[in-house]
C-alpha cells in the first residue's frame, strides 16, 4: 500500500512544494511563447502604459506645445490667412483679392443672397404612390415625400480704400447664407480694430 502523503518519482509529485506543470498544447495549435497575451487581451506594445494608466504626453502636430519650465511660449505669428471667404483672403492687416491687396481696416463688407430653395414631390415618390394606391390606401403617404433643392449663389462684396472687389459663392443649401454671413461679420469685426 502506498501512502497518499508521500508522492512517488514521476510526473505525479504536486503540492506546496511543487508547482503544476504547464498543460500539453492541443494537437493543431502552435505553442504561445511566453509574455504573449492571452486570449480576448490585444498585445501591448513595447513601452505603453499598462490599463488605467494615463498615457505619456506626446508633443507635435495637433497637440499644444510645452516649453521647457522657465522659457516663456511665443505667441503664433499674425502673418498667415486669417479668413477665406470665396477668393478674397483676409492675413493679418490686408485683404488680398485677385484684383490686389486692400487695407484691412475700415473695409466695408456686404452680402446679397441671390439663391432659392425650392420644394417638391420626387417623382420616385409619385411613382410608389401610384402602385400602392392600387393595392391599398396607404399608398397616398408617398406623397408626404419632400425633396428641397437650393440653386443660386450668394455675392460678397468688399470695398476699402477706394477699390471694389465681388465674388460669387454657390449655394449649397438653405443654410449657406447664414453661415457666410458668421464669416462676413467675423471680417467686419476684424476690419473696425
């Protein structure tokens, strides 16, 4: 009889003293090596903060750039296009147009929205209106269909200093306009400084 406490030579020794052996591979799977995750885990690159940890400040382009403590950060140049409105650009104290350069301040700006939007039925909705009306009312719903088209284009003007430069913008949608005027009043403000 063999006592159950004291374990024989073999592959059979377990217990406080003697950790498991590490189960056979599957026939058909490749063996993991070691560090790898396991399974359902994406693998972590070399370096990378581990889950819950914030991740390393990283500089460049799209984030805000830190200086070194006790170097003061520069301002951004005033140089480059502040505003684009059709093919008048508006830098730091001109307003450059295809006709030449205007002086920035005391320019006076307009708009003229000569664009409509106009409603209908879709034909595809006539069409579906009709086939369903013969196989039951509810075919009329169709009709509910609305299509809005916007043509047309919006002028902008700009006069300063005795010279006079339009261009047209097309119209997208109904809400071109709106939009166009924030940039013709944000160029208004920036013309009375």
């Amino acid at each position: 009889m063999t006592d159950p406490h004291h374990p024989q030579s073999g592959a059979n020794q377990w217990g406080p003293g003697h950790p498991p052996a590490a189960p056979a591979q599957p026939p058909g799977f490749a063996p993991q090596p070691q560090g790898a995750p396991g399974y359902g885990y994406p693998a972590q690159p070399a370096g990378a903060p581990g889950y819950g940890y914030p991740a390393p400040v990283q500089q460049g382009y799209g984030f805000p750039q830190q200086a070194a403590p006790g170097v003061p950060v520069a301002p951004a140049p005033m140089g480059g296009a502040v505003l684009a409105i059709g093919d008048i650009t508006v830098t730091g104290e001109q307003i450059v147009t295809p006709a030449g350069q205007m002086p920035l301040r005391g320019a006076v700006w307009n708009a003229t929205d000569m664009s409509h939007t106009e409603e209908k039925i879709p034909t595809h909705a006539v069409v579906l209106a009709i086939v369903f009306f013969l196989f039951c009312l509810l075919g009329l719903l169709f009709l509910l269909m609305k299509e809005k088209k916007t043509t047309g284009y919006i002028q902008v003007t700009v006069t300063s200093a005795g010279r006079h430069h339009s261009t047209m913008i097309p119209a997208q949608g109904p809400n071109t306009f709106p939009a166009l005027m924030g940039q013709i009043n944000y160029a208004r403000s920036l013309s009375s400084m």
